[in-house]
C-alpha cells in the first residue's frame, strides 16, 4: 500500500500534492493556443526531424513546448490542441506532447494499430477471404 501512495503523491515542500498536478498544468489536459510549430533536431546519438509547437495557455498564463506525435500535421498559428504531459525523451525540454484528433489537430486517417494515439476512426470492415480447404483425392 506504501509503494502505491508513493506512486500517486510525492513529498514536496509545501506538503503532499497531486503527481498529475506537478507536470506544470495544473490538469491532467490542457486547451492551449499553437503560436508557433517548428521541426527539431534530437539529441544525440538519434537523427531525425521532429515536430514541435511553441504553445501558450488561453489565459495567457505561461508558454510551453509541445511534441507533435505521427506524419504531417495541420498545425497553424493560433490553431487551438488539447495538451498532456509527456514529450520526446530525447528532445530536451519538451515535456509535453499535444493530442491527435482533438479541437483544430487532426487525426491520421491511415492507422488500423494503435488508433487512440493518432486520433485516427475505426475503419470499415473488410471483406475477410475464407481459407480453402485442401480437396480430399
């Protein structure tokens, strides 16, 4: 039971708070304002071009910066995506990742595998083909 309260809460300075809490947020999800999406370079040993907005609470309460998960995105200025905490490990400082098909980020289409990540609808069903059974001679 210790080690599951442990995993919940941590000790801070000003006594016991929320672990959801702490990422900066002040919620689980946030509405944020894209002001600016870019591409990234990672740190090493990794190569890659990654994705990323310059985001800012529609309060104007702080600026962060946010991956952008798939291939391709619609992304704009002033464009309005829902935010969880979370980044690119190997982007440093990005700590937050924006969430697929939600608000004005659209979905992939393409996805069959792991389609809650990508945003992506159940497809249509597919005309399963039935296995032939060998012939008896």
């Amino acid at each position: 039971a210790e080690d599951v309260l442990r995993f919940f809460f941590f000790q801070a300075e000003d006594g016991i708070r929320d672990a959801q809490e702490s990422r900066g947020l002040g919620d689980v999800y946030k509405r944020q304002v894209v002001m600016r999406a870019k591409i990234l370079t990672p740190r090493k040993p990794n190569s890659a071009k990654r994705s990323i907005a310059k985001v800012v609470l529609s309060r104007r309460r702080g600026r962060v910066t946010a991956y952008i998960p798939g291939i391709g995105h619609n992304l704009r200025r002033h464009s309005s995506v829902l935010v969880r905490g979370g980044g690119a490990r190997d982007l440093p400082g990005v700590n937050y990742t924006c969430i697929r098909g939600v608000y004005d980020f659209a979905g992939l289409d393409k996805k069959t595998k792991r389609r809650s990540i990508y945003g992506a609808k159940r497809p249509l069903e597919k005309v399963v083909r039935k296995r032939r059974k060998y012939r008896n001679i």
